[in-house]
C-alpha cells in the first residue's frame, strides 16, 4: 500500500511540477541568450542590447525565485487540498495507517523540492558557464585541491568533504523543517471550526517564534564559546555552531512531525 | 446475519457542543437502514466517525467486533455529502485510484453503470455537470463489493429523475449480505426502499425499529411518523 500511495501522491502532483520545471528550462536558455548577446554585442545597436540582456537577466532572476515559490505553494496546496479539506474525505478513508498517509506526503513534498533545488542550482551554475565564456568549469581542471583544501581545513578547522556533508544536511534539514513548519501550521489550524486559515497563521507564526527564541538562547549560549573561536580554536567553534544548528533542527522536526500526526490520527476535523 | 456495527455509549463533543450523546446501538448485516433526523441531529458525525473521519470523546464503536481503522475501511463503502474527488482527473484515473486501494472494488460493474448513463471514462470530471459528478461518485462507491455501504445524504440536491437512478443503483449494487446506511431527511423518497430505520434527535437516537414494525405499530408512513416526532 505504501508504494502505491508514493506512486499516485508524486503521480497527482507531477503534472504541475514539470511544467515549472519546463519554465526554468525556457529560463534557464533565455538567460543565457541574453549573456551571450552581451559577450556579443555588435557596435551599431550596443546600448540596446545591454538593455535587452539586462531586462533578460533581470527576468531569469525573476523566473528562478517565482519557480521556487510556485513549487513549493503549490505542493503545500496541494497537501491541503487532500488533507483537511473536500479530498481529504477520500484520503482519510482509504485503508491505509495515518502514519502512512502523513509520511507519504511529507516525503513526496520533501523530494520534490529537493530536486527543485538541485535545478535552480544547475540552471545557475549552467549561466555561470555561458557567462564567463566556457571558464566556469575549465577553472577546476586548474584549481589545486590540495591548496584548497588546506586553506579550509585552516579557516575552518575541518575538512572540505565534512563541510559540504554539514552544509548538505543544513540544508536538507532545513528544507524539512519548512515542510513541518507549514504542514504543522495546517494542522492546528484545522483543529477550529471556523477561521481556519487565521488560525493556521497564527500558528505558524507562533512556531515561528518558538524556533526563533530557541536559537537566540543557543546563539546566547554560544557566546561562551565565541572565546574558542577568538583563541584561534575554530574547529571547536564551528563543531559547535553547526551541531547545534543541526540539533535544534532536528528537535524541531520531530516536535512539528508529531504535532501533525497527533492531530491528523486523533483530532482529524474535515470541512 | 451477523453484527456489523456496535455502539456503546458513543459521544462525540466539539467543545462545549455534544454532536452526538451516548448513543448505543446494533447495526447487523443485510438491512437497508435510514438514518433520519433534523439538520444538526448528528447523523453526519456518527457516519465521520464510523470512517475513521472524527475520533469519539467517548464511549465505543466496533465493526464487526475490531475498532475503526485499517481493516474496518477495508470493509466500508463511503458516500460523503460533497464532491470527494480530484476534479482535474478523469473518470478512468479516479477508477484505476479506487481499484488500486479497494481490493473489492469491481471496475467491469463501474464500466457497465458508466455505460448505461452513457458517461465517457475518459470525461474529467470538472467538465460534467453537478449531478453527473455525483452518480460518478455513487458508482464508485457501489462498485465496490463493501459489506456495510455509508451513505451521507445521497439525494439530497439532486433532481428527481436523477433521484431514482441513484436509488435504483443503490438497489440492484449491494450484496444481499451486506448492509446499507443511508443519511437523509429526505424520507418520502426513500422510504420505500428501508427496511430499518434509525431517528436521531439532538444527538441522541430516539427510535430504532423495522419498517414494518412502525406501519404495524403506529398506522403511520415513516414520513408522518417522522414529522410528528421531529415537529418544530
């Protein structure tokens, strides 16, 4: 049953996806046109070619923060369209567990948005090539790694390799926490039989909050620690800035992820 | 006949306002069973919670002696009292949807009820009208080979004609072991169809007989019976 709940949540929501993922492909070209024709502009219409590149690139820019919010609203949408609200009567009476149904669409809108990331970081990177003339990528058959790698390990007090694990699982975290942040939100929210949506602000901005005075007790916390970083100690520093980044993260996630299991096992409340 | 439902004492608040006060009753297999009550009687949140749709403040609620979960949705059929469906689909996706989640579900009986009401499966279901929409639903529903059907208000809005199909469909779909729940207050038009019935009255049931009983007993219609139970 679980497959088949993967299979037709990424199936009902692909159709939407795609086609933002088609408009940042059309994006990602145009923006390219418009620094090619910068690297190329003939003399007699100059002035309106750099007007033209520039309303391109202004455009792009434009087009790779709205395909992001599209995506990402339109998943959250999405998720309450067939939790709480008309379609959510055929979800929650299909024979399945409700810890299923929830993880299932948590795990759908997580992936997607993942590889919605990893596009608008490739369409970026494929205009960094276009504008530096092909030398984007050429720099690295040139770029010594050992240098780098000292120099990191020397600013930061670790390796590269640790660093980029710790920054990926930042951001992967960081993304579910989102995810639980608005989904959490929907839940208390439904738990009111009128002005939902009010309440489901409110709620948000309440965790908000929460997360918020939490790492500025951390950070507070911290300051104990900034004298290991002004002693030169900047491993001990970053270890414990980014660990408990890491651990406030992850607390959250579960507290959000039980505030909507709970909920949508025991306090279910359809329209 | 078996046991399908039981209820023990079943309460359903929200907040300060009880929807639905320790009610206790049977419902057993092979019975086409109205629930009959006003608006706010509590007939829809006894159905939400017989779906799994509403989680009771307190009291009990078996079918077929297992409480309401995984198995006991794999056993009911439901008919919410609005449009369930994803409206961009088509009628075939949202069968394939139902046949890939209802192990009872028969797609040749839905093929040859779409059939007869010459629906195109291909059709989406946002380009049909109101009415059609909900005899899609209705087949859906008793398409499958469920063993208690719940029906929340399945003619209520509905033209007359559209009215008998839906009733005739209910009629000639389920199984002669299987029970029907049917919602309404609409009862002249169903009334010939029961053979139990159940009246709710402020969140409390106030009459459970048989049909017959109630002609043999009071010399009345269900109908008038109700109207006199239920006078303003």
């Amino acid at each position: 049953m679980l497959g088949k709940l993967i299979k037709y949540e990424f199936k009902h929501t692909s159709k939407t996806i795609f086609t933002t993922w088609a408009v940042l492909a059309a994006a990602t070209l145009m923006g390219s046109l418009a620094l090619l024709r910068l690297d190329q502009g003939d003399s007699s219409d100059a002035t309106f070619s750099v007007i033209m590149s520039g309303v391109m690139l202004i455009l792009y820019i434009i087009a790779l923060i709205g395909i992001y919010c599209v995506d990402f609203i339109y998943l959250c949408y999405h998720y309450h369209k067939t939790m709480y609200s008309s379609q959510g009567y055929l979800t929650h009476t299909l024979p399945v567990s409700p810890a299923a149904t929830l993880g299932v669409k948590i795990f759908t809108l997580f992936v997607w948005m993942t590889v919605s990331s990893v596009l608008l970081s490739a369409s970026v990177l494929i205009l960094l090539q276009v504008g530096s003339g092909g030398e984007f990528f050429n720099a690295f058959s040139t770029f010594s790694w050992k240098e780098f790698t000292l120099s990191v390990d020397e600013i930061f007090g670790m390796s590269v390799s640790y660093l980029i694990f710790l920054a990926v699982v930042e951001f992967l975290l960081g993304l579910l926490y989102r995810i639980l942040w608005i989904t959490a939100s929907m839940a208390i929210g439904q738990l009111f039989q009128s002005g939902r949506t009010g309440f489901s602000i409110l709620a948000g901005f309440c965790i908000y909050l929460a997360n918020q005075i939490v790492s500025t007790i951390f950070l507070a916390a911290t300051g104990y620690n900034l004298n290991a970083f002004l002693e030169g100690n900047v491993r001990s520093f970053m270890n414990y800035v980014m660990g408990g980044s890491i651990g406030i993260g992850i607390a959250f996630i579960v507290l959000l992820y039980g505030i909507c299991f709970y909920i949508n096992k025991k306090k279910l409340n359809l329209e | 006949m078996s046991t399908l439902v039981t209820c023990k004492e079943l309460t359903k608040a929200y907040g300060k306002m009880t929807a639905l006060n320790r009610v206790s009753l049977e419902i057993e297999s092979g019975h086409i069973i109205g629930l009959l009550g006003p608006n706010g009687s509590g007939k829809t949140t006894f159905i939400k919670l017989l779906n799994g749709l509403l989680t009771p403040t307190s009291g009990e609620l078996y079918i077929k002696k297992l409480p309401v979960g995984i198995e006991s949705k794999k056993i009911i059929s439901y008919l919410p009292d609005q449009t369930y469906l994803n409206m961009n689909n088509t009628v075939k996706e949202v069968m394939d949807y139902f046949g890939a989640f209802y192990a009872d579900f028969e797609p040749e009986r839905a093929y040859k009820m779409l059939e007869s009401l010459q629906i195109d499966p291909k059709a989406r279901l946002k380009t049909m009208s109101k009415g059609t929409k909900e005899k899609v639903q209705l087949i859906l529903v008793m398409s499958r080979r469920a063993e208690l059907y719940v029906l929340d208000e399945p003619i209520a809005g509905v033209d007359p004609a559209t009215r008998d199909y839906i009733l005739h469909t209910i009629l000639t779909n389920y199984e002669p072991d299987a029970s029907v729940l049917i919602s309404t207050h609409l009862i002249s038009d169903i009334e010939n169809i029961l053979d139990q019935v159940i009246f709710l009255k402020e969140g409390q049931v106030c009459l459970q007989a048989s049909v017959d009983d109630i002609r043999m007993q009071h010399q009345k219609s269900i109908d008038a019976l109700f109207r006199e139970v239920f006078k303003c």
